[in-house]
C-alpha cells in the first residue's frame, strides 16, 4: 500500500512538471495530461492494455495524430472528461467544445526513467522540413472502444532524422504531434530504432511518455 501510495506520489510529480515544461516550451495557456504510457525494450506488445502494464518500445515510424483524427480525438477526451486541476473536476463537453474553436495541440513529453542513460532502442525524430505531406499515409488502430488514426511515412533519402544518444533520467524529448495551425510543424515523426552502436550488455531500454493536449489564445 504504501509503495502504491510513494508511486502515485511520483506519477503525480512527474505529471506537474510535464505541465510547466509544456507550458514554457509552447507558450500555450492551458495543458491537459491525458495519458502515459511506460516502455520497456523488454515488452512486447506495443500497447500496455492493462493498468500499470508495460508496453514495448514502437520501431516504426509513425506520428500519434493526423489532420482528420485530432479533432475526433479531442471531441472523444471531451466526452470522456478531461480533469483540470486548474477547476478541480473534469471539464464539461461545451468548455472543450469552446477551447477547441481556437488553435490546440497534442504535445508528447518523452524521457528515460532508469539511473542509467538510454542506449538500447533510442527513439529518433524526423525534422518537419524534410518531410512534405505528399510522404505521408494513413493507418487506423483498432481499439475495443474506438478507431485511432495514424500517419506513416514512405521512405524517402530527403528525410532527416535526429536522436540524442545516451539520453539521461534528467532530460526530455518534448515534441508535437498534431498542431491545429498550419503555419509551422504540425506533425513530427518518431521512431525508436535499433542503434548500432548499443554496447552489447546495455541494460534494456526504460522510459515514460506523457501525452497532453495544449490550448492556446484561451478565454480567461
């Protein structure tokens, strides 16, 4: 019970601080944590389908959200109850309707959790101005409850890829996968990949994603 109660303590902290560093790295008004998923390049389904499951580590290039599917899915978390801590209860479906008529975002926040650094099973990113739409393709994921989409990507010798090797407990990947304007990146592509440089006795790959969705320009 009370390393039930230490982990929720954690998960609460860490979700705070995924908030603010969201904040101050989109310049958004309000962010809502909606999600977290725990990996290990030891699992391997690449879901976590039961509470505090751990899922495996997703080598394949795909963005989270696409053109179509965002709207669906914030109108989907509207139903569902997206809880403010601003309000202290979940909001209703006419206050996401109405944050929702200005510009959102989903923001995914991405960081190892073991003391030591990430070596197995990185996870790399494609850069936005390398990769034009006509490269993208859709895939829907077949939950018991909904249908997801996603966007894939032909491969392409333009593409650019980045990954920060090494990665420390103490650093985040924080990255958007759907930005309702159009004027900037939208979609960012990632992948965790096998790196050909993982020492052969690295410890497996752990890590947590945190998935938020961000307003901006909100009514006060």
């Amino acid at each position: 019970h009370q390393h039930q109660h230490q982990h929720q303590h954690q998960h609460q902290h860490h979700q705070t601080f995924c908030m603010k560093l969201i904040k101050e790295q989109s310049g958004a008004d309000r962010v809502f944590i909606f999600d977290h998923t725990v990996r290990s390049s030891e699992a391997k389904s690449l879901n976590a389908l039961e509470a505090g499951a751990t899922a495996a580590a997703v080598p394949r290039v795909h963005c989270d959200y696409t053109a179509v599917g965002a709207p669906v899915r914030l109108k989907q978390l509207g139903k569902e109850g997206i809880n403010s801590l601003l309000r202290s209860r979940d909001l209703t479906e006419e206050e996401v309707k109405e944050l929702a008529a200005g510009r959102f975002s989903f923001i995914n926040v991405w960081r190892g959790i073991n003391e030591t650094p990430i070596y197995r099973m990185p996870l790399a990113m494609a850069d936005t101005r390398t990769v034009p739409s006509s490269d993208f393709f859709t895939y829907e994921l077949i939950f018991p409850d909904r249908v997801g989409q996603n966007y894939s990507l032909k491969f392409s010798e333009e593409h650019k890829w980045y990954y920060y090797p090494k990665m420390k407990k103490e650093e985040c990947l924080v990255f958007k996968v759907y930005d309702k304007h159009e004027d900037g990146p939208r979609f960012v592509f990632h992948t965790a990949f096998d790196d050909p440089m993982t020492p052969p006795n690295a410890p497996p790959r752990e890590s947590i994603e945190v998935r938020a969705i961000v307003f901006f320009d909100c009514p006060h």
